[in-house]
C-alpha cells in the first residue's frame, strides 16, 4: 500500500471513531433529531456540490427516489439516530465497539432477509461476536435501565447497517448513476423526512456553543469527506483493504473515548469488546483468503454500491 493509501486509511477510521465523540460533545446542546439533521444537511450540500463541480447528475424518476429513501433511512438516518440517542446512555467507547458489530450482523441479515447462507468461518465468527455482545452488555449485572436502552439502541444502529449493506444490491447498485450521486440524494432525502418527521424535535431550543457549533460542522464536513475518501480508497487498493478502516475506527473511538472523555472500561466490558475484536479479525481473515483469486480494479465502478461488511458511519 503506498503512502497516500495509508494516510487516507488513517484519515477515514480517525474521521469516522470520531463521530462518536463528536455525537458526544453535541448532545452538550442539541438533541438527537438536530445532530443527525445537521450531519444529513451539511453533509449531503457539500457532496451536492461535489456532484455539480464534476458533473454529475442526480437520479430522476420517483422509484429511484422511492430507492433512495428506504437505503438513506437505513444507511443513515436510521441508525445515526439510533447511535445519537443511545450515546445518551453510553459512553464514546462503548458506542465504537457496538458499531463495529456491522460486519458480524452481515450474515444473519443476509440469511433471514435474502437467504443466502454463509460459511462455517463466517458462522463462527458471527456466533463468537454476538457472545462478545452479550459479554459487553453483561444483563446479569447490575446497570441501569437506561443504560441497557441505549447499548439496544446502538447493538439496533449497527443492524441497520448490515441491512442497508444487504439491501443495497438489490436497490440502487444498477441504477447506473454516479456514487457521488446517489449518496448526496440519499443524504437530500433523508434530510427531508428528518424535517417532516421530526420537525418538533428540530425546533427546540439548542445552545448554540462553540463546542457544540463545532461538532455539529465537523460532523457534516466530516460525512462528505469520509464518503469521498472511501471512494477513491476503494479504487486505489480495492474494498477489502478500504475495508481496514472500518475494522480500526472502534480503536479511534475507543482512544478518544478513554483520552478526551475519560470513560472508564469495566471488566466485563474488555473481555466483551476483546471477543468483539477477535471476531472482527476473524472475519477480515475470511474476506482475505476469499478475494485472493480477485484482481483489485484501477479505478473504483461508478455505479456499484459495494456490499461491504464495512460501514460507513456512526
């Protein structure tokens, strides 16, 4: 991997682990509704812009966009909603390592909505991390309520993850259009359904801090530079080594959760987060040893979604 390739892998897991403390820093002043609005708004005009500076045009057709919907809703909207409120009640550590399930969910998605059947590797792995899960949220012990809520509701963001990965495919990957195209109007329409649907949420008062401000911003600007670095990773090294981002953004968020925040790790916590982890290299082992015999593309398709066990993000 060349130089530039590993800076853009460093800069895309540090863009997104850091969304969690950024989410963080935001619930400071806002509420979840107005941070996930701020993050689809600014995010989708930046790649908006992107798209008109290289010319490329937005779908047509309201089955298109009937698409785009239902993949902005659970590729975005959704589940940073879901990350948003449950960060309420979880740390910034905690919220990292619950995304990084998304490649773990991968394959009981795909075998109970599409019924497609994984390998015996792919069954371990998945079994092994969803008894890290358990290990991480520990309901024999003694937590609040709350707390249990808002680990459900992050274990529930990274699920619609792997639901959009598994969905994708069959939705918009033979659209034909760009890929910056189709992810400023995901993110266009599901910032109009964020403003129908929780318009009340959306009105209430904010304090409008420079730390909150700031979040808000880097976490929009954040979403369209990340998108961008993901693409021209994939066409520079192929999905599986873009993929590595994926797998050290739960280390970012954990560090920045222990250095910026001070959260504090139980044991329980470790022991679960470290089955987590050996999950997640047993899975990229499995997608290493599965791409051998596939040649990695010069340049990126412009009009296929990759089914990643990746996410982008939290």
């Amino acid at each position: 991997m060349l130089a530039a390739s590993r800076l853009a892998l460093i800069a895309l897991a540090a863009i997104w682990g850091s969304n969690f403390l950024l989410v963080d820093v935001a619930l400071g002043g806002s509420n979840p509704a107005q941070i996930v609005a701020a993050r689809l708004w600014l995010g989708g005009a930046i790649l908006l812009g992107v798209c008109v500076a290289m010319r490329r045009h937005l779908p047509r057709g309201w089955s298109i966009w009937a698409r785009l919907l239902l993949m902005g809703i659970l590729g975005q909207a959704l589940p940073w909603m879901l990350f948003a409120w449950g960060q309420q009640n979880v740390s910034v550590s905690m919220a990292g390592i619950y995304n990084s399930v998304t490649p773990l969910a991968s394959l009981p998605v795909v075998w109970l909505l599409l019924r497609q059947k994984g390998s015996r590797g792919e069954v371990v792995a998945s079994v092994l991390g969803f008894g890290g899960i358990v290990v991480l949220m520990a309901p024999w012990g003694e937590q609040s309520s709350s707390s249990l809520t808002g680990q459900l509701a992050c274990l529930g963001g990274a699920v619609c993850y792997a639901i959009a990965y598994a969905y994708a495919k069959h939705l918009i990957s033979t659209l034909g259009y760009s890929k910056v195209a189709l992810a400023a109007s995901q993110a266009i329409v599901a910032g109009v359904l964020m403003l129908v649907v929780t318009a009340p949420q959306l009105l209430e008062p904010m304090d409008p801090g420079a730390a909150v401000m700031g979040s808000l911003i880097a976490m929009g600007v954040g979403t369209a530079v990340a998108f961008l670095l993901n693409y021209w990773l994939i066409g520079a090294v192929g999905p599986l080594q873009a993929g590595l981002a994926f797998y050290l953004m739960p280390l970012v968020a954990v560090a920045l959760g222990i250095g910026v925040r001070g959260d504090v790790l139980y044991l329980h916590q470790i022991l679960g987060a470290a089955v987590v982890f050996g999950a997640l290299a047993l899975q990229y082992a499995i997608d290493r040893r599965e791409s051998l015999d596939v040649p990695v593309p010069e340049v990126a398709p412009d009009n296929v979604v990759e089914l990643a066990k990746r996410r982008p993000a939290g």
